[in-house]
C-alpha cells in the first residue's frame, strides 16, 4: 500500500490501474487490493472510469502536519521578510546524508521569476549554499567528506560547480569559518546564493541554513555578499536598518 501510495504522488492528473500496475512492477490483481485500502481510508481516490488519484484526506493530513511544524511557524515568518526585503526567493533546507531537503520556501512577491525548487526537493549538498554550510558542521575532515559524497570527481552541474573534492573541502572549511556558504551559479546557471545558519542554542550544530537565492542579473554575488549584515540580522530577529538602493550592475 505504501508503494501505490508513493507511486500515485508521481501522477498528479491521475493513473490507470494498468499503468500503475506497470509502473511497480506488480500483478494488477495486488495492487488494486492496495487501491481498495487506500480508498476506505480517505487517501486515494478515483476519478473518472478506472483513473485514480491521491485522496482528500492525505491532503488534510499532509498539508495539517506541515502547518503545525516548527519550522512552518518559526522559520517561514523570516522568509516572507526577506523574500519581501529582496524580492528574491527564500529557502530554508536541512541536511540529509549528501542531500539538501528543502523544508520551507517563500517566493518573492509581485510576480518576479520564480525558481523551480519545491518544499521536498532535493539538491546534492556540494553544490548549494546551504548545503556546504551545513556539511561544515556535519563532516570534520577530508576523508570524512570523501565517505560521504564519493571518491570523486562530482558531477558538474554547471561550468561553476565544485567538482574537486580538495576544493570542495576547503571551501566548505572557509563556509563555517566565516559563518555563511555562497553558491556562484553552482547549481543553476543565472542564479547564486547566499546561505546562513539557523541560530540555536547548540551553535556547534544548527538544525538548517536558510538561504537568499537571487538571479545573479538582478542582484549580482557581491551585492548579495554586501547584504549579509541585513540577512544575518532578519534570522536572528534583529532590528534591520532601512533599505537602501542596490548599486547599479557593471
């Protein structure tokens, strides 16, 4: 049942019993007894002749349990501030082994370009903001790094990405030294970031990094550098200073 249920999440617009069956690998027979169980208890549902769906009620649950989560009230309040202080797209991620799960997200408001990142996603952590800040506290040495991305080199995602795992390692030491981790276009073409801790009481090991992801036309990598006072001040609940204009782009 778990994997019809998993699998029906991949068909938003609805599956047949035939593809379903395909796609799993498993005799019609069983999964459509999986789809009878999920149907009594609210969390699939059918919709036209032989066509199903994920049901109202793992909605409810899903969108209820993510509402109540503490991260939805104490961490998405920062992000609509900076996504509103920079017209930019906000992101609040944790570490998962050698993966970024993104917890929370506000896009910018007013119709600016939106990313394509959803709460959920993930992204290798060598190649975002949050993630090499996050594997600073995570990983304590170079071969603690090689253990949990691979002998190397990464893959290249885009001609700024950090493949070398030396590098890597040593740009990830000068992230949690200096208290933030950028992303020059790293893991998309056009857009970088920049990325701070969450602050805790244990300040040897915060529990995410919340991130400004700009496109790199609009707010260059320096500017948003030159922006970290006003970042670093929204996350803490600091008084912000009054905004100021961005200097103009060279």
């Amino acid at each position: 049942m778990l994997a019809v249920l998993v699998e029906l999440g991949a068909h938003p617009r609805g599956v047949s019993l035939d593809d379903l069956a395909a796609a799993m690998r498993s005799p019609k027979s069983t999964v459509h007894r999986a789809l009878a169980s999920l149907r009594r208890a609210g969390l699939a549902a059918q919709i036209g002749r032989g066509t199903y769906v994920l049901g109202d009620e793992f909605f409810r649950l899903a969108f209820h349990n993510y509402a109540e989560r503490p991260e939805a009230v104490r961490i998405t309040p920062l992000l609509e501030q900076l996504a509103a202080r920079f017209g930019e797209t906000t992101h609040y991620a944790v570490l998962d082994g050698a993966e970024v799960v993104y917890r929370a997200k506000v896009d910018p408001p007013g119709g600016a370009v939106r990313l394509t990142s959803v709460v959920g996603g993930r992204n290798p952590a060598y190649r975002t903001a949050v993630g090499k800040l996050l594997l600073g506290y995570q990983v304590n040495d170079r071969e603690g790094m090689r253990e949990l991305l691979g002998d190397g080199p990464l893959e290249q995602r885009t001609p700024g990405t950090i493949t070398d795992l030396d590098r890597l390692w040593d740009e990830v030491q000068r992230s949690r030294e200096r208290g933030y981790a950028v992303d020059d276009q790293e893991n998309e073409v056009g857009v970088n970031c920049v990325a701070v801790p969450v602050p805790t009481e244990d300040l040897s090991s915060p529990p995410g990094a919340i991130s400004v992801s700009a496109l790199a036309f609009r707010l260059p990598l320096p500017h948003l550098i030159a922006e970290l006072p006003t970042i670093r001040a929204i996350v803490r609940r600091e008084p912000v200073a009054a905004a100021q204009p961005a200097p103009a782009v060279q």
